[in-house]
C-alpha cells in the first residue's frame, strides 16, 4: 500500500513540475496609455483611477499586474481565464472603441456589479487581496459611476 502512495505521490510531483513548464504569454502592456482608454474618454479623479486601476485593470485592460504566484501552475490558468473572460466583457483600454449605447450599458453594469460586490470577483480577490473594495472606496467608485451614467441622461 505505501508503495503504491509512494508512486503516486511521485506522479503527481513529476506532472507538478512538468504542468509549470506551460506559461502563456502574459498580457502585459507596458507602453503609453492607449488612445482608446476610459481616461481618455472621461475626467476621472485620481483616487477612482487608483481604485479601477487596483480593482478591475488586471482583468479588464492589456496590462495585468502579476504577483509572483500567478506564474504558478494551476494559479496562472486560473488568472488568465479571468483576465480572457473579463476583457472578452470589457476593456477599459478600448473604451473609445465602443459605441456610445454600450458604453451607457457598461457604466450601469459595472456599477450594479460592485455595488451588488459581483465585482471584482471573489475567486480573484481571494488571492489578489489588494483588489478587495473596502466602503469607502466602494461610495467612491459608486459615486463616479453615478455621475457618469446621470450625465449620459
């Protein structure tokens, strides 16, 4: 019996290290603010950029700001189907790129979302703990959001 435990152990210890051998390209961007960005398209105050930038940009720009375990196997598998997934929904570096019907429809989405704490999501925040929302960094985001959607009226 041990010696089977003992082979399997060392099976999954040789996949373990053969699996970190397979790391994608890292969606990392590291030129001038693209053209298309959302803070091309809106005053935004630079405690709401902060907030974006910490909270929603790993996953949702081309520039994610990895940790060192990111780049560990299964964890990076993880990250970039979130970083895939949540640029496929939106990309605030091509913001300007959107029609203006989609833009309206974003700003109440992402407002709901993180006002309803949808987002950032909390298989993400529980690794990247610097992406949680605390309250008033919660009013903060929300208020901008407001303001944006009340001015699109």
């Amino acid at each position: 019996m041990q010696k089977k435990i003992k082979a399997i152990t060392l099976v999954l210890l040789i996949l373990f290290i053969a699996i970190q051998c397979y790391q994608p390209a890292g969606n990392v961007h590291k030129g001038k603010v693209a053209a298309t960005d959302i803070s091309r398209s809106y005053n935004i105050p630079a405690d709401v950029k902060v907030i974006l930038q910490s909270s929603c940009y790993d996953c949702h720009s081309n520039h994610t700001n990895y940790v060192w375990y990111d780049y560990i196997q299964p964890a990076r598998m993880v990250v970039e189907s979130h970083i895939k997934k949540g640029k496929k929904e939106l990309n605030f570096n091509e913001w300007g790129t959107y029609s203006d019907r989609k833009k309206e429809r974003l700003l109440t989405a992402i407002k709901k979302q993180i006002e309803t704490n949808e987002m950032p999501l909390p298989s993400y925040t529980l690794l990247h703990r610097n992406a949680r929302l605390g309250k008033k960094e919660l009013q903060t985001v929300i208020s901008w959001f407001n303001q944006q959607i009340n001015n699109n009226d």
